[in-house]
C-alpha cells in the first residue's frame, strides 16, 4: 500500500476518506440507476392511466428522494470514520436537518406541480382577472409556508429553541407590519377591487382629480390612462376610502344644454324654440329616453331655455353633441330666432340740470 494512503488526517487516513468518499459516490450512481429502471417500469402502468396525476408524482419526487438517500448514503460513510462523539452528533443534526429540507422540497415541487397542472389551465380559461393575479401570490404563499414549517420542524429536531425563535419572529413581524402598512392596506385594496370588481380592464372611471380608463389592475396599485394619453398609477388603497364613479356603466350621458334668447323674442317664437328643440331631439337615433325642455327664466340679459337629453350608451358623445348643437343653430337661424349675448345700456345724466 503506498505511504501516502496512510498518512492520517483528522484521526482517518487517506485510505479511509477515499473509501468514504467511494462509498457516498457509488451510493450516488446505484440510486440513479435503480431510479431510472423503477421510474421507467412505473411510467409504463401510469401511461395506460387517463389521470396525469401518477405521472407527476413519478416526475416530482425523483431529485428529492435521490438526494435524500444521497444524504443517508453521506451519514453511513461518515459514522465508519473516527470521530469524535461531538462531532458525530453535529453531523447527525445536520443529517436530520437536511432530510427535513428534503422533505418540504417534495411537497413543494408536488404542490406546484399540482396547481400548474390543474388550477393554472381553469384560471386560464375564466373570464376574471382576480385569479390571474391571486394565483401567483397563493403559490408563493405556499411556498413560504412550507419552508417556514420545516426550518421550524428541522430546528426543534436538532435541538435548537423554536420557542424564541417563534417569538423573535412576532415581534419582527410586529415591526415589519408597522413599516409596510401602507403596502398592506394597498393590498387590501386590491382585493377590495378584485371581489366588489367597481370596475374592470378599458372601464373609464374618475376618481378624485383622475379621469381615465383603466389599463392595469395591480395587487398594489392601478393604472389609469387619462385623455392626454398620461398614465396615472394610482395605490389600491385610495379606491377603499374614495367614491369611485364608474363612467363606463352608465347607462346614458345627460346633457344639459343651456341656451338664451333675446328679450324681443315674442310668446309665439319662444313656443316655436321649444317645439324645435323637440323635433331635433326625436329625429336624432343617438338619443334614448324622453328629452326634457321647458322655458327655465329669465336672465339678465337673456329669456333662458333649458334642453336635457340623454346620448345612449354606445353613442359617441362628443359627436352627438356636436349634430345637436348645429340643429340648433341651423334651425334657430332658418326661423329668425336670435340668440342673446351680454349687453348693457349707459344713460348720460345731465348734472346742469339738477
């Protein structure tokens, strides 16, 4: 035997390592084989399933359950060394530690697995945006949960205080909530959005000083496109405590048309006015319901109409306000029917004369 696989480190010698070390490897190849021809037998029965559920598990708990007997494997090669009774508990924590990690990986990968394969394709196909963007939290979450549950497990098991560890966390929690309260409001916010659903994606709403339609809808904040084409982010938070008028559900717009008349207008023409008003109203299809005119004072300068109409929902308001208005003047004009405009009368007082 050469020299060199005698000389002795940390109580071992060299020889001893390498069969270590020797035995961890093969232990490494025999899994991967055995797995293989296991998984490849197994496949055959799950391929004359209708389910893909047993593929899935077939796939997921590969790596896991290699590494795992890997780590037994490691703890094996390691216990037919030298070592002290300190160091052979360290590295049975550590063992135990790790088999726990490997643990919450299986379930991990199999419950992600699981969501992708089932609960991914239904969110897909549903009309709602709220479980599009939910579903990415709740993964996550999961996620959390289960690596928290076993550091948590895994610590106890290796002999550390969980106990106050559990309690630091409380109180770092506590600490962090206060921080990002704003975030959590703006959170709830967004789930406020999500199941009362005041507005949807290309609704145009207003709130506040913003007017808009609405281009994204975030956990966090949501996105409005307002008419200058300027995109205004606006935090969740804001559409809990702020009334929100939803423009796009309307069911018409009102208009409230104002028009004045000079005082020379006889009875006769301001009958005339109302009459033609109405016959503009009737004959426009861009209008619904029943138009509201009537003969509102007298101003200062001007004996006052007053015009309601309502454009129908899928009217374009800007240009049915627009054929109305030149009705108007077109017809007003063709019967000799004078629009009013501010005027005043100076009178000159002779003082020589008081």
């Amino acid at each position: 035997m050469p020299e060199i696989l005698k000389t002795t480190f940390y109580n071992n010698t060299v020889l001893e390592w390498l069969t270590a070390m020797g035995i961890v490897l093969a232990v490494f190849i025999a899994v991967k084989i055995v797995y293989r021809i296991f998984s490849k037998v197994v496949r055959i029965f799950t391929a004359k399933t209708k389910t893909k559920l047993d593929d899935i598990i077939v796939d997921m708990i590969e790596e896991p359950i290699v590494a795992s007997i890997v780590i037994i494997g490691i703890w094996f090669a390691l216990k037919g060394l030298n070592m002290s009774d300190v160091a052979v508990g360290k590295i049975g924590h550590i063992m135990q530690f790790s088999l726990i990690m490997m643990i919450a990986w299986l379930v991990s990968r199999l419950l992600d697995a699981l969501i992708e394969e089932y609960i991914v394709p239904l969110t897909a196909n549903s009309e709602s945006d709220m479980d599009d963007l939910l579903l990415p939290i709740l993964r996550k979450g999961v996620r959390i949960i289960i690596w928290s549950m076993a550091i948590i497990i895994g610590l106890n098991n290796v002999g550390y205080d969980v106990t106050a560890l559990i309690a630091g966390l409380g109180i770092g929690g506590l600490a962090f909530a206060m921080a990002a309260k704003d975030t959590v409001a703006n959170i709830f916010g967004g789930f406020t959005i999500f199941t009362d659903k005041p507005f949807g994606i290309k609704d145009r709403i207003q709130i506040g000083n913003y007017d808009g339609s609405v281009v994204e809808i975030g956990v966090r904040s949501t996105r409005l496109k307002t008419s200058a084409g300027r995109i205004v982010t606006i935090p969740n938070s804001k559409f809990a405590d702020s009334p929100v008028e939803n423009i796009s559900i309307e069911p018409s717009r009102k208009i409230i048309l104002q028009l004045g008349l000079t005082y020379d207008t006889t009875p006769e023409n301001m009958d005339k006015a109302l009459a033609i008003l109405g016959e503009i109203a009737a004959a426009n299809e861009d209008l619904t319901g029943e138009p509201t005119i009537f003969f509102s004072g007298f101003g200062d300068f001007s004996m006052n109409i007053t015009f309601i109409y309502y454009i129908a929902k899928d009217s374009s308001i800007a240009s049915t306000q627009n054929s109305i208005n030149l009705a108007v003047l077109k017809q007003f004009n063709a019967v000799g029917l004078e629009f009013a405009f501010p005027t005043q009368t100076l009178y000159n007082i002779d003082t020589n004369k008081a």
